[in-house]
C-alpha cells in the first residue's frame, strides 16, 4: 500500500506545483533541519502565503502531502483517498489561497532520497545546515552523506540561492558544487551574514541587579548582532541558548534577504521564533534547577556542541549530562561515543548519567579519562534514570538532556521538570505511543 500510496502522491504533487508555480525553498542537513525551517516560516509568514512542512514530514511521503497542505491518513484507505481528491481538486479547480512560498525540509535515510524529492519539488532556494555523521548504518561513509546532501544545491539554477554555512569545512568544500548564487551564514569573518557579541539574556524587573545564584531562573533567552555588508542589527530568540538557534536564525535571514526585507524587519519577525521541542529547548526543573532539552536527536558533533554550551553557563550548582545511545552509528559506534567520554572531560561536566548499551561507552571513556567513579552512573530505561536523578539533583543544578529519537530521553525531562502538566505543550514526541 506504502508504494501505491508514494506514486499517486508523487503524480499529485508534481502536476500541483506544475499549475501553481510556487517558489521552493529545500532545507537539508544532518541536523537543524527543522529549527531553520521555522526560522525561515517565521520570516517569512507576514510578508508572504507561505507554507512549512508539518513537524518533520521530510521524507517521500511528507514533502508531497506538505505540497497538497495534509497530513498523514496512516493506514486508513478512506483517509488517504480523501486526501488523492483534495489533490484531484487542486489540480481541476484554482486555490486563490494557495501559497507563493513552499518551506520543505528535506531529509534523507539512504542514498537518493534527496534526490528523489528535488524531481518532485525542484527549488529555487536550498539551504545546508550542516553535514556530519548520520544514518552513517545506510549510507556506510561521510562521503556518501556529503554526496547525498550537496545534491540540493546542485540541482539549483543560476539565478537560485545556495545558503551554506560558513563555519562548516565540510560545506566549504562543495560549495563550487552548485551553478547558483551563494549567501553564507555563521561566526566566521569569511560568512556573508555573520553572528556576533552572542550572550544570554535575563529577564529582570525594573532595576534589578543579577547575581550567581539567581542567574539560572532568570535565564530568558539569548541575544546576538547580525551583521551584513556593513549593517548591523540586534536580534533576540526566547527560550533557546547557544548557536543551534543562531544558526536557525542566520539562515532565514539569508531568506528574508533574497526576498527583500530588510534587516529590521527579519530581527523583528524573528522575536516570534519558538523553537521546536527538543532543540536545546530551556525548561524549569524541579527544586530550582535548569534543564536544557535536547532530546529530540542526537549525533557526535550535536552532542559535542551541547557539552560546549553546557560548560560555559554560569553554575552555582552541578553540570550534569544526561546522555544517550547515538543510534545508527554503525561500524563508527563505539568510536564516537568513547570520544564523547573524552569531551565530557574537556568541558568539565560534574555528573554524567548515560541511557542505554552504546551509551555506556561514553561511561567507561570518562573514567578512563579521569572521571571520578562515583559521578558516573548507567541505566537501561528513562524511566529509572529519571527517578535516580529526581532523588539526586539540588538547587542551582544545570542538567543538559540529549540522546537519539529511539532512546525517548524526553521521557527523563517530564520526571525532572517542574511543570510535567505542560509537556505535551514543551516536550518532543508527547503523541507517540508508550
């Protein structure tokens, strides 16, 4: 039924976007897909009719039912032809409402899946967030991801846009891959748009003056400076730290940019970015703690950069990493996460708690490294770690949450946090079956 299902989505969408002509911008990478994707929709959403992918639909079956505006009809035949009429119609009869601007994540598991979604919905704009080990199971190599995702880029016309990140040496390298104009974003001087002066934002009454100990609740945000071709403009992201979301942010201002607005204008759309769950997301913890979700993935550079961010926050308590198994690793499994071991070390973590067979790798990396045994503690399921956390932590604790979608480590959040009534409103995968 899956395959059935596939090719009359796949005819559907394409004779839409034949008759509408939207312009398509593709969004792929191995991480912050979805993040610069709602950074881009937010953007975006006032200026023009635009429409964004549905969570993560980025596959064969989700680009094309963004394209028809539905969601998944699962496994109900009723379901999924209602949705083939809705096609029929938009395809028979004129959508006076039907958007100017497609936003497509795409993703990709295996070899050609990316280009399997271009031949649907070519782009005039395709954005890399960035490149690293991923699905590393089906694609056996760095290489073939690097083939696979320059592939969006390649496919662009001259006049399209490629917005790559600067700070990746991986996206250096293949950005002569692509015939289109390019827009970089990142921290380096060499990016066309570059991040500065990133710091964190409190939220203060009146005159209030900040000390150690109340740092951590009072946390808001972060603040950061765009800069392009000699202007700058301040912009600020509500409930997000460090750079995942400055790079979410940098890219739709690349956006806003192609398409006009100036930079006033995006710093001030971009005040309305939330988040997607999951993504370094902040959440109050019990007894006054901080938590910093990261649950909904993970992958080696991901889980480096989130021990970055962890280290630099100013702590009157303890570090913790909470970390689990990074799947479909393959052959490089035990390898990358022994090197998590080392970095949990490099970055001073105070406690670590690891969440699954693979994981513990990173356990015995760490003592070998000179973590103290009796800061190292290994489970096999969310649930009893959390509980051994909710015993264990104290006030003025920072707990950075992060492992694969598979080890539900959103689990651990919604034992820890101190509003659990709200996780279906703050929590990754809260529609999922236990």
């Amino acid at each position: 039924m899956k395959y059935l299902v596939q090719k009359i989505l796949k005819i559907l969408a394409k004779k839409i976007l034949a008759k509408y002509k939207p312009e398509i911008i593709g969004i792929t990478g191995s991480f912050g897909k979805t993040s610069t994707k709602e950074a881009v929709f937010c953007v975006l959403k006032n200026q023009f009719k635009v429409r964004k992918s549905i969570g993560s639909y980025n596959n064969e079956l989700g680009v094309p039912l963004t394209i028809l505006g539905c969601s998944s009809a699962g496994k109900s035949p009723l379901k999924w032809f209602n949705i083939f009429i809705k096609g029929l119609k938009l395809i028979f009869f004129k959508d006076e409402n039907y958007p100017q601007i497609l936003i497509l994540e795409m993703g990709a598991n295996k070899p050609n899946d990316i280009g399997y979604l271009i031949k649907i919905a070519p782009c005039k704009i395709g954005i890399i967030t960035d490149i690293g080990l991923t699905h590393l199971e089906t694609f056996g190599s760095l290489e073939n991801i690097i083939k696979e995702k320059q592939s969006i880029i390649k496919q662009l016309p001259p006049n399209g846009w490629a917005i790559l990140n600067a700070d990746s040496k991986i996206i250096k390298k293949i950005k002569k891959k692509t015939e289109a104009q390019i827009l970089s974003f990142g921290f380096s001087e060499e990016a066309d748009l570059r991040s500065s002066e990133l710091i964190l934002n409190y939220k203060l009454e009146n005159n209030e003056s900040l000390n150690l100990k109340d740092q951590i609740a009072k946390i808001k945000g972060i603040n950061f400076k765009i800069n392009y071709q000699g202007n700058v403009v301040p912009v600020f992201l509500m409930d997000v730290i460090g750079e995942v979301s400055v790079y979410a942010a940098l890219s739709a201002t690349a956006v806003g940019i192609i398409y006009k607005m100036n930079l006033i204008e995006i710093s001030e759309a971009l005040r309305e970015y939330k988040s997607p769950p999951g993504r370094m997301n902040l959440i109050k913890g019990i007894k006054e703690t901080l938590l910093i979700d990261g649950t909904y993935n993970a992958s080696p550079k991901t889980i480096e950069i989130s021990l970055e961010i962890l280290s630099r926050l100013p702590c009157v308590g303890q570090k913790w990493a909470i970390l689990g198994n990074m799947l479909e690793l393959g052959k490089f499994s035990k390898e990358e996460h022994k090197k998590i071991g080392k970095k949990i070390i490099d970055n001073k973590i105070d406690i670590l708690i690891t969440l699954g067979e693979q994981a513990r790798e990173i356990a015995i990396s760490a003592k070998e490294n000179g973590m103290s045994n009796d800061k190292i503690f290994s489970f096999d399921f969310p649930d009893e770690a959390g509980k051994f956390i909710q015993n264990r932590m104290e006030q003025g604790d920072i707990l950075l949450i992060k492992g694969s979608q598979g080890m539900r480590m959103e689990k651990i959040v919604k034992e820890i946090m101190a509003e659990p009534l709200r996780a279906k409103e703050l929590l990754v995968r809260q529609d999922w079956n236990n």
